[in-house]
C-alpha cells in the first residue's frame, strides 16, 4: 500500500512538473503576476510529493518489502539498516529518485528563498527547472519505476552490493547528487536570463550562491567517493581516472570555472556570454555524466543496445537539454550588452585565464573519457584510455593555473600592477622555488612535474596567507589598525583564502601520494616482517571473525619504525554469503604526514598470504584539502552580499532597475 | 571603440593558443598511452606489439593458475578457446578471480610469448563478463549467449 502511495506521488509530482513548465513562462510573457506565482506553489508542492514519494521507497527498503522488485534486487533483511536505508539509493531507480529529489528541493528553495528575485525571473528559472523535473520523471516513471511489485513476493532478497555496503559511498550520492542537480539552479537561472535577454550584476549574484552551494555538494562528493576507492579497493591510490569519476569531475571543473566568472559579471559586468554558457556547459556536463554512468554505455556500446530504452530516453533528454540551451544561447548571446574593458594583466584577465585553462582541461578529460566509445561505435577497435593519458595532459594545463591563482587576488580590476604583486609574493616565489630545486637534487624522483607539484604546493599555500596578511597590512601597521581591517574583510574573501589553501593542501597530498609512494608486494607467513621505506610492517596473526552478514579474514600488522612501535591495523578481506561476493578492506594507519597502508590477499597459513604494503606519504592531506576547500565555500556563501535572500539595499536596487513591462518581451 | 577591438584580438589570440596546445598535447598523449585491446587469438596470429603496454581477455584456463610457493607471483593462462597466452602476475589478485572466469590483463608482452601483466581486472559480480571478452570469445565461436548480457547490476566502479 505505501508503495503505491509512493508512486502515486510521483505521478502527481509528474503533473505538477507539466504545469510548472508551462503557465508560469507563459505568465511571465504575459506579465501575469498569478500565472508566475503558480511556479512557487508548484514547485513546493512538487518537493512535498517527491519527499513522500521517496519516504516511501525508504520505507520499503527498511521494512524489508519484498513485494517491491527494487527491494528484492537491493536488499536483504540481514542488512544493517544503514544500508537498508543506503540501498534505496545504491541502484539505479532509487538513485534516480534520489536526484529528482534533490532536483525539487533545489526548486523549493529557490521558490521560498529567492522573494527579492524579480517575479519574471523566478517563474522563468522555475518553469525551466520544472521541464528538467517533467523529463526525469517521465524517465522514471516510464523505463526505471522504483515502485515496480511483484506478484509472488520471495522470502528474502538478493542483497546489496557489498562495495556499496560501506559508510563512505552511503553517504557519496548524496551529496555528489546535491552537486550535480544544484547546477541544474545555474543553468535553469543562465536559461531563464536568455530568454529575458539579459544579464547584469544582480543575476550574478543571484546565481553564485547556487553554484556555490552545489560546488560544495560536488568537491564533498567527489572527496567521499576517492576516499572509499582509497580503503575499499585495495589498490592503494585515490583517483584512477575512471569514467565514472571523470563524470563527476568534469562538471566540477565547468563549475569552478563558473563560480570564478560569476564574480566577473557581479563586479565588472563583463564576461558575461561567456558566464552563461559555463552555466549551460556545466549542468549539460551532469547530464551527460548521469547518462554515461546510467545508460551502460561505459561498461559497452553494447550494453547500450541490449537495453536501448533507458539510453534512448537520457540520450533524448540531454540532446534537448544541452541542444535547445545551446541553441538559444547562440540567437541570444550577441545581444547581450558587452561589459566592461580591461587589460589582459588584470583581474578579470586571471579570472578569466583561470576560466580557460579549467574549460580547456575539462574538454580533455571529457575527450579522453569519450574516445573508447567513439572508437568502438566505429568499429576501429577497442582501446583503453589510462591514468597516462590523463596525467601528460591534465597535469600540464593545471601548472598555469596553479602559479597564477595566488597572484590573481594582488591585482587590481581592469588594469594590474604585475610587478607589484609578484613582489609582495618573494618570500612564498623563492620558497618555492627552493622546493623545486630540493626536489629535483634530492628526491630520485623521475620527471620535472613532480618538482614543479611541490613547489607549486608551496607556493599556494605560503602565498594565500601573504595575499591575506598583505590585505590587512599585517606587521606593516598598527595592531588595531590589523584587528578592523581583518573584521572589515569580508567572508567571501576569507572564503577565497580558505578555499585556495585547501587547493595547495589538496595538490600536496596528490604529488605526496603519486610521486612518492613506497609500495612492497609479497608473500608473508605470520611472524614474517617487511621494510617499506623507514617502517618495518609484521604479520601478527591472521584471525577468522564473523560480521553482521559476512565472514572475515583478519590480518594484523605491528608496524614499527626503528625500536617504537607506531601502530597495529588490521587488513580484512570479507566475504558476504548472500551476495556471493568477496570485499577488501584496506589496514590504514594515518598519521599526519603518510598513510602506512596494508592489504591482505588470497592465502593460507601453511602457504603464507599475498600481502601488498604501502607508504603512501601526504595522503591525508588530500582529504583535509577537499575539506578546506568546502569549508571555503561555506564560509564565502555566509557572506551577508551573496546570501540567498539577497539583502534589502540591493533588492531595491534590483526592483526598481528591473520594473515589470507588462506583455513586454 | 578601438580597446574593445584590442580585447577582442588579445582574447581570441589566446583562446586560440591555448586550444591549440592542448589538442597537441592530447594527440601526443593518445599516441603514447593508449591501450589497446587484444585477444589471445591476435596474439598468437602475432598481431600484437611487443613491449607495449596493452590489454588481453579470456576466460582463465581451468587447472592453469599457479602460486610459486613463498612468493608472491602467480600465473595462469587466459584462452579465448582459439589460442591462449600464459600470463605472469606479481600482486593479490581481484577478489572474483576465479577459474573459467573472464578477465582482462593489462600488460606487456613478453619476447618469450608470455605475459607480464601489470594489473587484472575482474568485475565485482559473478556472472559479468567483460565485453571485450565477451567479443573475443565471440569471434572465436567460443560463446554462450546465456552467460552474456547479465551482470549489468552494481557496476560502480
């Protein structure tokens, strides 16, 4: 019964979709204040059943409904219920449930929050949001229903992917969903300021703290999902350049790049064809990675075909989606009024450098992600395109990017002094370049781009504080003095210098990790011990245990360094009898400057057990630098200028520029 | 009116570079590190590169994996029912690595005929098969179709 309560919902969320997408954009060409007031009602209501429709489906998956298919294919009562709960995302129905959702929450609050937002703007930015609503549900409810019954229940269900029983990737969709659907705002904001045909500082503002909250969404969601292929997989590295990953990656690129932009637009006026088309290119990015990830197009081209229905569908959507924005980009975009001058030495022109080089470095990986498929529809053969492809080519774009993204906050708008801000940065130019030249006299390490990762690590995060400590003229005037200026520096600049640090902690970690990993691969009996670099791991004991719904292998290592022990951990590899599947769990001891990391494989005590042993130095650091980056983006999106509700001066301001043109357009 | 024309050109002139470079560097990387996907069959009809780096697939030999006992190597040989290839592999195997199961090793072949795999890719479900082997075996009349299209279920990774 509450199954179909559920669907139920999803029907009528389907309806109010189709009205959402329509009255309201007729209302606003009409100027008909009742007609886009509709959106507001629409878009509520159509989150209140989404949320129902939803609660459903979790409540089926935690009271164990075996009559619903999805429940059956996903779960079993032996599950923990965090990952009964888990599983009603941790597939394919669910998960797209799960982005609808996010998908109306996102149009709720828009609706509630955005009063000061001119009413033709808002019932425009909902009714397209309303059309991306209408097309996924239509998906759901026609190719993927998450409600589906069957007629003879079984006694138990199939279980869930172990690798998806994990704390770490319940957590995953979630907030990469948040992310990606949070862009869909941008866009729908981006879509709705075309057909108005403009574009000025208020719409800036207006749509940066969106993409700011979805770029948080993303950079968490991201983070979460490296840091369980880091302990889950047993491979001992956190980014492998998967498509899937690269699905996710891509928009973050497109939307930092917007995020950059925006702030072009809400100062300067300028760049802002450009700023819209990053909006369209960065949500078109998430489709496209919801369709590559959904359509079983990554695992074969021929996949696809055995299932064409759901492809076809996602494929429709996006060719509408991404083709209809695009297109009415170019009838609109050369009637957008040009902006602002300014120098290329400027900071518009850093922003605007950091704008091309992530597009560019996003158009990479999005070629070399897609190139498999484009071989293999052709016929030309089947290839695989590997971290190699990635590194020589991703790498190289981001070194212009890195250096200059310390110095653009020193200049000034429209025409910069480039002199004068490289020499407020001295000290952190020659601790860098010492790094790099440690680096490369010292390390034995292969190849000049690791040198380059480190000082450039240096360089960000010594140069972000002396952006911030030469902003405040810190130790070059009085304390007082000191103590207003950082209480009058505004949260989105500390936002900034929080946000770039992280990027400097982040990049660390990755050349730590990749550049200079120790690893060992072996045979080990118990009692047996290994060098990795300075640390001496020992095989303890080997010790059988039982879960809550699988069996274990235990393996604990001693690992000492020198005559002190460091640590014990224990490396498991699981086996869970319903699924049929085995798991391996990562024996991870973190201190602050490595990871000793262990992984046990197939063995016995007889034959000894395979055994693979890292030192994996700087790792943790690349979550703490995700971490920093989001906190970054919290604290710039508390800034009073971008809060949603934009504040009063300005919304009078914004009204009174933007009177209502009744039948006008 | 002449400034905006300037912008423009300064504009378009590094847009244009920086694309430019970076097509540049994607074909010299697609050159260098692609890795392409051969069965055991090419291999023994010799159409595949020594010492390259490059993938093969087929279902593991039953009775052909070897453990060199107090050693972490292990070898097996990889059939696609026409030809097979030992392959040599240093390391823990995924956890679905079983006999009569398909995989794709990725590696270098050796002068010897034998191969150095660096890394094997087993999926995590029983009854998924890669496609690359799937074809493979498929060219090679070695299939049946009811093993085929299953195991499209939970592929996260």
């Amino acid at each position: 019964m509450i199954a179909e309560i559920g669907h139920f919902a999803l029907i009528a969320a389907f309806v109010l979709a189709a009205v959402q997408m329509s009255f309201p954009l007729y209302g606003a060409h009409r100027g008909d204040i009742g007609l886009m007031d509709l959106a507001k009602t629409t878009a509520l209501a159509q989150f209140a059943l989404v949320l129902l429709s939803f609660a459903a489906l979790v409540n089926a998956f935690v009271t164990s409904d075996f009559s619903v298919l999805n429940v059956i294919q996903n779960s079993h009562s032996d599950k923990p219920l965090l990952y009964k709960i888990s599983g009603a995302w941790g597939n394919h129905e669910g998960s797209l449930l799960l982005w609808v959702l996010i998908l109306t929450l996102f149009g709720a609050m828009v609706a509630s929050f955005g009063r000061n937002l001119p009413p033709q703007l808002r019932a425009r930015t909902l009714a397209i949001q309303g059309m991306i609503a209408f097309g996924f549900i239509a998906f759901m409810l026609f190719t993927s229903n998450p409600f589906e019954r069957v007629l003879v229940p079984p006694a138990n269900g199939q279980g869930l992917n172990p690798l998806l029983q994990d704390p770490g990737l319940a957590f995953h969709p979630p907030f990469l969903y948040f992310g990606y659907v949070g862009l869909s705002i941008s866009f729908s904001f981006a879509v709705a300021a075309l057909i108005e045909g403009k574009v000025d500082a208020a719409w800036a503002r207006w749509v940066r703290p969106w993409t700011l909250a979805a770029w948080c969404g993303l950079s968490v969601g991201i983070g979460l999902g490296s840091w369980w292929a880091y302990y889950e997989l047993g491979w001992g590295g956190f980014w492998f350049w998967d498509p899937v990953e690269n699905a996710s990656f891509i928009p973050w690129l497109f939307a930092t790049a917007l995020l950059h932009s925006a702030i072009v637009v809400e100062k300067r006026d300028a760049l802002k064809s450009w700023t819209i088309l990053l909006a369209i290119l960065a949500f078109s990015m998430s489709l496209l990675g919801t369709f590559l990830v959904r359509s079983g197009v990554l695992t074969s081209v021929h996949a696809f075909a055995t299932d064409p229905e759901r492809g076809v569908f996602i494929l429709l959507l996006l060719v509408i989606a991404i083709g209809g924005s695009l297109t009415l980009f170019a009838i609109r975009a050369p009637s957008l009024q040009p902006g602002g001058l300014f120098r290329p030495i400027s900071r518009e022109g850093g922003l605007l450098l950091n704008n091309l080089f992530l597009s560019v470095a996003a158009l990479t990986v999005l070629l070399g992600t897609l190139y498999p498929l484009f071989l293999d529809v052709l016929e030309a053969g089947k290839v695989s395109v590997g971290p190699p492809y990635f590194n020589a080519t991703f790498g190289p774009l981001m070194v212009p990017i890195l250096a200059a993204m310390v110095v653009g906050p020193l200049l000034s708008w429209k025409r910069g002094d480039i002199l004068s801000a490289l020499s407020t940065l001295w000290f952190a130019g020659t601790v860098a370049l010492a790094a790099i030249a440690i680096t490369l006299i010292y390390s034995g390490v292969d190849g000049i781009l690791p040198a380059i990762g480190v000082g450039a690590a240096a360089w960000i995060i010594i140069g972000s504080c002396m952006e911030l400590a030469e902003r405040v003229k810190l130790f070059q005037s009085s304390a007082a003095d000191t103590w207003r200026r950082l209480r009058q520096t505004p949260r989105s600049v500390y936002g900034m210098t929080i946000a770039h640090l992280g990027v400097g902690v982040l990049l660390a970690g990755v050349i730590g990790t990749t550049a200079f990993k120790t690893e060992s691969v072996q045979n080990m009996k118990i009692g047996q011990s290994v060098a990795v670099s300075n640390y001496t791991f020992t095989l303890d004991n080997v010790v059988s245990l039982q879960g809550p719904n699988y069996v274990a292998e235990r393996a604990v290592f001693v690992i000492t360094e020198g005559d002190s022990l460091i640590a014990s951990v224990n490396a498991e590899r699981r086996r869970y009898p319903v699924e049929q599947d085995m798991t391996t769990e990562a024996g991870i001891h973190t201190t602050w400057l490595a990871d000793l990391y262990a992984v046990i494989g197939e063995g016995s005590r007889s034959a000894g057990w395979t055994t693979r042993l890292y030192k994996n130095p700087l790792t943790p650091w690349i979550w703490f630098g995700t971490i920093i980056m989001a906190i970054g983006g919290l604290v710039s999106l508390s800034d009073r200028r971008l809060r949603i509700g934009a504040p009063s001066n300005s919304r009078k301001k914004a009204v009174s520029s933007r009177p209502i043109p009744a039948g006008a357009q | 009116m002449r400034s905006r024309k300037r912008q423009r050109l300064w504009l378009v002139s590094l847009v244009v570079i920086l694309l430019g470079g970076a097509a540049a560097l994607a074909v010299t990387a697609f050159e260098e590190n692609i890795v392409f996907f051969r069965s055991p069959s090419d291999i023994a009809e010799g159409k595949a590169e020594i010492g390259r780096l490059i993938r093969i697939g087929g279902l593991v030999e039953e009775g052909s994996v070897k453990r060199t006992a107090g050693s972490s190597e292990i070898s097996f040989s990889l059939t696609d029912g026409g030809a097979s290839v030992a392959v040599i592999y240093n390391g823990i195997l995924p956890d679905l690595f079983r006999e009569a199961q398909g995989v794709v090793a990725q590696g270098r072949l050796q002068t010897d005929g034998s191969f150095l795999a660096v890394e094997v890719l087993a999926k995590h479900d029983e009854s998924y098969m890669p496609p690359e082997v799937a074809e493979a075996l498929k060219k090679s009349g070695y299939w049946q179709e009811n093993n085929a299209e299953e195991g499209m279920k939970g592929h996260t990774k």
